[in-house]
C-alpha cells in the first residue's frame, strides 16, 4: 500500500490495538473496505501488557455486560480464523472469608453470568492451588482468555490476509476533519473515522483529545514468573481482593463491609491498588500481577516493594515459595471514573473510542458493533458529501444493503 498519496476506504480506524481492531474487524464483517492506521512498527501498547483475561462475569448490569457477552462470541469467532487458542477455562475467585462468599454468592445467582458458587475440595480440582483456609469460590465458567502477546498479533495478521482491509503501520495522525485523516505524508479519505488511542490519547491533535473530568492514564506493575512444579492452571485465578474492583462485586449487598474489612486487614495492598490476577501463557510461565497507579503523564519509576508484595500474594495463593520472576513490565491504560466506555463526535462521521478502564479485552468486540450501527445510522441519513474536498466514496450504507 502507499505510504503517500490519498488513500480511498469506507471506513478509516486508528490505532491497531484491541479496541481498533474490534472495529476494524467489525467493519469487514459489514462488508466495508477499512484501512488502519498505527503509530508503531508492531504492537507494543496496552493490549500486549495484560492478562488475556476476559472477566466477562464481572461486568456492570446493562452495556458493559451485553459488550462482553458478545465479545466472547467475537474471540471463539476470530480465534479460529486467526489460529489463536481461546481457553475456556473460566475463572476461580477464591473467598477466604464468609462475607467474601456472600458476595460471590450474589453473582452466581445472576444466570447471565454463567458463575457457579463451589466449595474449597472442588476448587483443587480445578486448579492445582491449596485448599486449606479457603471458604469456597466462584467459578465463572463463560470467562475466557487468550495469550495476550499473540492476540492482537494474530488479529491484526489475519485482518491484513483480508483483500479489503489494509494496516498501515508506523503512521502518526496529525490531523482530521469530516470524511477526511490525515497522517504523515497521506490523506485518507473514508466517510467514516474511528479513533481508538488508548493510552496515547495524549499525543492526539488538540481538537480530537478526548476530554472527561478525572481522565488520567493508569500505571500497572506486572510480573511472569515461573509455574510452580511446571502445574497448569486452565481457569484465571483471583482473590477477595478483586472484590474491590469489579461492578458486579461492588454492586452485592454487604460489599461496604467487605471493603471496610479488607482495607483495615491489607492497607498497604489496598494503598497500592494491588488485587492479584493469575493466568498462565501457552509455554507455561504464569503471568502476575498488578498495582494501580494514576496520572499523566504516568510515574516511569518501577517500585520494587510493590512488586515483592504482588508476589507475597502470588506465593499464598499458589501455595509455594518458588516462584522467580523471569520479567518485570508496566501496563498502561486509560482511566476515568464513571462509565467505562468513552464515545466522542469531534466531527461529523468521526468518532473518539476509549475504554477507559481496564476491559478493553473483555468488552471491544462488543462495544465496536454499537459505535458503528450509529456511524452507518447517521451516514445513511446525511444528505451532504462526507467531504469537503472530494466526491465521497460510493455511499457506506450502499455497500452495508449489499454485502449483508
């Protein structure tokens, strides 16, 4: 593809991450010709930094709930197509108290969420963790995870195996407006514009930042490390600490005792944003982590006592001492309190994405569909060229009645 010049598509998308590839893949399946548009060589940003986990029984009623369910439908999908293992493994959150259970007893009442409550004998059957001192567990049996280092690798391969979807990578915008991107030394012109920046949203054109009261961007510390005694661990592993993270936890009944609790028993992890998730990569080592940090721009210090008390946590759940850290990273991901998904119109036909929190990998392939059902709803009811500089392209709806 031309690295200069105009570039013709029905929908341009910027940014290769999960939340642009939701909607660029969402485009293809309504038949669209889509080109992205990525700042980096390859993917290096928030969505190669994480757990794969998809913590879809954790979700807040309503939306966020209905993205991740269709989500999960997407990565089954594409995981196929792609040559990208989807486990289905589920996740166990373990309960070490009463009031804890209680909770998690409240989410498995919700049969949507597909989480069944279970006592501590059946939670060593399902992960090779010890059993003594746990009360019991959800287990959240419709979440599932991918191998985060590969998965936008092999989503963003198979988009590009696609005759009708191209991706430009190394590519700065600098500039947009109705039916128009602009990017280094090209134009694209597309009636339609998705922006998805993640944790680069800083770097945008002043007219396409998005703005939020309390938007920030969150820092995470995050480790891999060794598998105990090479044991596998198919379901996603979690703690009460978790509890203090999640809506679907925050909104049972009895959770302002839980939190009382937690933070006069743990301050210093409650202080440090720690609540620790285990998932395990293809080759064995387990991914561990995370602390939460905010502001932008982020700390670029790595603190060393935070790490040692991720591990401690680490440690206690998977009942050994043995673990060796075989690398140290930090996430990033946008953050804003309120609703986690951040939807701006700075021009006609140009939307702003943003997951701000941090679900991108649980809910983008279902948020991406709404945001483009309302682009093609309003394209379909313009009457005036989508640019001022050239005749559109053949009309976007056209080719949505065509190719459905």
């Amino acid at each position: 593809m031309k690295r200069s010049g105009i570039v013709e598509a029905d929908v341009c998308v910027v940014g290769a991450g999960i939340v642009g590839l939701a909607h660029a893949l969402e485009a293809r399946r309504l038949g669209l010709e889509v080109v992205v548009l990525e700042r980096d060589a390859r993917a290096v940003g928030a969505s190669v930094r994480n757990f794969g986990h998809c913590f879809i029984s954790a979700m807040a009623d309503g939306e966020a709930l209905d993205y991740a369910l269709l989500a999960r439908r997407r990565w089954l999908e594409l995981g196929g197509q792609a040559g990208l293992e989807v486990h289905q493994g589920g996740s166990l959150v373990v309960a070490r108290h009463e009031d804890e259970l209680e909770l998690l007893e409240g989410v498995a009442r919700d049969e949507r969420r597909g989480a069944r409550l279970i006592g501590a004998g059946e939670v060593s059957r399902l992960a090779p963790i010890p059993a003594a001192g746990l009360r019991g567990a959800l287990h959240a049996t419709l979440d599932v995870r991918v191998d985060p280092r590969q998965a936008v690798v092999r989503l963003a391969a198979l988009f590009e195996q696609d005759p009708g979807a191209r991706i430009l990578w190394g590519v700065n915008v600098h500039g947009a407006g109705p039916g128009r991107i602009e990017a280094d030394r090209l134009v694209v012109r597309a009636p339609i514009a998705v922006i998805c920046p993640g944790p680069g949203y800083p770097t945008l054109p002043a007219d396409l930042r998005p703005e939020r009261h309390g938007l920030t961007l969150c820092r995470l510390q995050m480790l891999r490390v060794n598998a105990p005694g090479a044991r596998q661990y198919l379901p996603a592993l979690l703690t009460g600490l978790s509890l203090l993270r999640y809506p679907a936890f925050t909104a049972q009944a009895g959770f302002e005792r839980v939190r009382a609790r937690i933070e006069a028993e743990h301050p210093e992890l409650v202080a440090a944003g720690i609540h620790l998730i285990v998932t395990q990569l293809p080759g064995g080592d387990l991914i561990v982590g995370d602390t939460h940090d905010y502001g932008d721009p982020p700390a670029p210090f790595a603190c060393e006592r935070l790490d040692r008390l991720v591990l401690a946590e680490a440690s206690r759940l998977l009942g050994t001492e043995a673990l060796h850290v075989r690398e140290r990273w930090q996430g990033i991901y946008p953050y804003a309190p309120g609703d986690p998904f951040m939807v701006t119109a700075p021009y006609p036909g140009v939307r702003v994405v943003e997951v701000v929190s941090g679900v991108g990998m649980t809910t983008a392939m279902g948020l991406a569909p709404r945001v483009l059902a309302e682009l093609l709803k309003a394209k379909a009811g313009a009457t005036a060229p989508a640019s001022p500089v050239a005749a559109p392209p053949p009309s976007v709806a056209a080719r949505v009645d065509c190719g459905s």
